[in-house]
C-alpha cells in the first residue's frame, strides 16, 4: 500500500484521496494508510517466510510513529492528534 511492490501506489492513494475523499479526521489519512501497511507488512511476514524483512520495515514505521507521538495515546485528544 503505497510500497512501489503493491498494486496501490502512492499515486493510486492520492488520486483516492482526491477522489473520494479522506475520513474524518482527515488530516490522519495518511497516518491510517501508514498503519494498514504495517498490518499488512506483519501479516504477509507471518504467512511468507520469505518476507520477514517486512518485520524489520515495520519496526522502522512504528520507531517513526513513536518519535511523532511519543505520548501514545496520550498525543491525541477526542480521536485528534495534538
């Protein structure tokens, strides 16, 4: 999702966006893309062996998100980030 080996490129994630519309909060949108691919790196990794260095690339996006909101949750006030 949005990794050049997905079918969804940024480009497809984008023109969706323009398209359809981002959710509320919709300054998250791509933070909540950021997340489904982490999900998916993780569970491709669990079910292709081959692809456990997705392991390793989903720790890097979460040490990201970490130094964004060091606080967690804590960063967040009703669902929106501080």
């Amino acid at each position: 999702m949005g990794d050049p080996r997905y079918v969804f490129g940024m480009d497809f994630i984008d023109m969706y966006k323009n398209e359809i519309g981002a959710s509320e909060p919709q300054q998250d949108f791509y933070d909540r893309h950021h997340l489904y691919a982490i999900r998916t790196d993780i569970v491709v990794a669990a079910i292709c062996p081959e692809w456990f260095k997705l392991i390793e690339t989903s720790k890097e996006n979460m040490r990201k998100f970490l130094a964004r909101f060091p606080n967690g949750i804590g960063d967040f006030e009703d669902g929106i980030a501080l």
